[in-house]
C-alpha cells in the first residue's frame, strides 16, 4: 500500500490527509497533486476572483419589529432592508471600478436611518457599508406671536388635534409634537376683542390658516397682531341721517385701546366684489382707507359717492373689511345681506353660518332706520 498526501487548501485552511493508493492502476498517480486554488475563505454572497463586477452589503442595525428601510444605488436600484443582521449584501453584480452612492429613498414605522461609506468607487466587494436606524423624534409646532393686545386662541389640526390660547408676545409651542411628515393646518379659532391677528406666512383658506408636512421641528407659524378695528355701522340704500335715498353708508370704531396710525394701502373697505359666497382674497380691494391717525374709540365714516368711495350696496350684498401686509389680504370682518330692506346680518372671520343681528348694525327699510344713538 502507498499513501499519498494530500494537500487541500479550501477556504484558506490547510489540511492533509493519507490516501490509500494500492488500488490504483496508474503508478503515475502516486505523484497526484491536488490543488483548489483561487477558493480563499470570503464573506458570504461574495464575488467571485476575477470577476468584473463587486457585491456592496453591510451591517443593518436598529430596524426593530415591522420597521424597514428602502436603500437605492445611484438613483435606479432599490432594495428592501427588513431586519436587523451582522451582514447583509444589498446589492450585486454592481460594475467594478465604477462609482456607487447608496441613499436611503424611504422609511416606515417613524424611523430615520443612515449609510456609513455610502459612496465611493467599487474596486472590490463593499462590505461596511452600515445601516444604522434610530426612532424618529416627533417635531414640534410653533412660532412667534408680536403686536397682541387681549388673547386669541389658534387651532392645530391634521394629524393632531390640539388648541393653545396665547396672552403674551413671543415665542410658543404646540404641547402636542407631530410625526414624520405629520399634516397639519393652524388657524385662529378665537379672536382677540383688541388685536387684528394674522399669519404673515398663511397659504390656506383665503390666508386664514396656515399649512404645510412637518419633515422636521416647525417654528415658521408665526401671528402678526395690530390694533382693532370695526365695522361699526352699516346703512345700506339710505343715508346717514336715516333719510331714504340711494347712498350708503359705513362707520368704522377703533375698539383696540390705542391710538392706530393707518398707513398707506393698509386698510380697505370692499363690497361683493371681494367675495359674494366668500371671501376672496386674490380680488384688489375697492377703497383705500387713507393714511391718518385713527384715535382710540373714535369712529370714521364714509358715504357712497364721496370721495373715492364709490361702491354701492345692493341686493345680495357684502361689506368686507380688509387689512393688507406683505402682498396679501386678510379678513377682518365680513358682513353679508340678502337685500336692502334685511337687517345687516354679521358674519365673522368668514363664518357664514349666522342669520341675525348682533347690536350696532343698521340696515332697514326706507320707513323705519335706527341708529346707534351712542355713535356721533
């Protein structure tokens, strides 16, 4: 009996073992050698030596239960990472020497994830490109409230519900935070008795509200206030006096508490033009109130075909009183009528939904007009 030795080296390990060779016919084989060359010890799902394209993976960690991640390769390639492992190829057959960028496209379960050596140029197999994975912390919504006087309360819905009442000038936030890419639209559901308050940021509803997705803490929401102004009195189709005729009239009051200096193109008075069923905010106001100091409880009248106050009130009718600032219109109050010889009915903010008198507005038929008695 011969023996023979062996020597395999298989996955970088050296054994050698006896062979019986008595049975061989061919004495040439006495002299075998065997050799498995090129079979190095390599990672799992490696690419072969010598091939022309490399096989990009790494570790995964802090998915958790029925979390994943989406990761793409330059923009084209997309694969689904589900759990956590030591080692996972995320792409092959990737073209060697060439370039490669992982990014992660998209998360479920409010996760945020990143991609250690995420780009590079792909000479051999990419084996630590890492994902790791954290909760999401929710984001906050807030802003800056200036100029308030007295206290309004804003509205936050979406993917949350909440309201906060705010007294004081400066910063705020929502106590309720909001996910990833949560929804949400703040407007003001309470309005201060002293302060007109606006959102110089609003893109919603005829720019009372203001909306947008939280990708990351919100803090843009932020309130204007200025001093107060009303429509005090409205005389529709008689004049001020009460006298029948065709001339219309309207009575502003400052009721903030101050003086208000009104400057220029700042507040506007309009009829129907600005919004029959509604209030449109894209339509250029008709009057200008002009610039002057508006004291406190003190009143400013104005009578169709005075001046440029030219519009008329007629059947089916409105009166908006707007403030302007920064190229956009808001709602300051808006009342709206059926026909002359209808009381006046006051619907705030845009709230359509009220169907009668409230105290100081005057619209009546030729034979009967009252006025406030108080006002001058």
């Amino acid at each position: 009996m011969k023996n023979l030795l062996i020597i395999l080296v298989l996955f970088g390990v050296l054994e050698t073992c006896n062979v019986d060779t008595s049975n061989m016919n061919n004495k040439k084989q006495d002299s075998i050698y065997i050799s498995m060359l090129g079979m190095s010890k390599q990672t799992p799902n490696a690419s072969l030596p010598g091939s022309n394209s490399i096989n990009i993976g790494g570790k995964i960690t802090g998915l958790g239960s029925g979390k994943t991640v989406t990761l793409e390769l330059n923009g084209n390639k997309t694969t689904l990472l589900t759990e956590d492992k030591l080692f996972q190829v995320y792409f092959t057959n990737h073209p060697k020497s060439t370039n490669y960028e992982l990014t992660v496209k998209e998360t479920t379960g409010n996760i945020l994830c990143s991609i250690q050596n995420s780009i590079g140029i792909a000479e051999t197999d990419i084996t630590n490109a890492d994902v790791t994975c954290s909760a999401q912390p929710p984001y906050t919504v807030g802003g800056t409230v200036t100029g308030l006087t007295g206290s309004i309360t804003l509205s936050m819905s979406g993917s949350v519900s909440q309201t906060k009442t705010i007294s004081t000038n400066g910063s705020y936030t929502f106590d309720t935070s909001l996910p990833e890419n949560g929804n949400y639209t703040v407007s003001i559901s309470v309005h201060s008795n002293t302060s007109f308050c606006y959102f110089p940021n609003a893109n919603a509803n005829h720019n009372a509200a203001q909306t947008d997705i939280a990708t990351s803490n919100v803090t843009n929401v932020d309130v204007s206030c200025v001093g107060r102004i009303t429509l005090n009195e409205i005389i529709s189709n008689q004049n001020a006096n009460c006298a029948s005729g065709s001339a219309d009239y309207i009575e502003l009051k400052n009721i903030s508490g101050s003086n208000i200096v009104i400057s220029t193109n700042t507040w506007y008075l309009c009829d129907d033009f600005c919004g029959n069923t509604a209030f449109d905010s894209t339509a250029t106001p008709l009057f200008a109130i002009p610039s002057q100091t508006f004291n406190n409880n003190d009143y400013l009248t104005y009578t169709q075909g005075s001046g440029s106050f030219t519009f008329g009130l007629g059947s089916n009718d409105a009166v908006h009183l707007i403030y302007s600032s920064g190229g956009k219109n808001y709602l300051v109050e808006r009342y709206k009528w059926s026909t002359h010889v209808v009381p006046a009915r006051k619907f705030p903010d845009g709230d359509f939904s009220g169907t009668t008198n409230s105290g100081n507005w005057v619209v009546g038929p030729n034979s009967t007009c009252t006025k406030n008695t108080a006002n001058p």
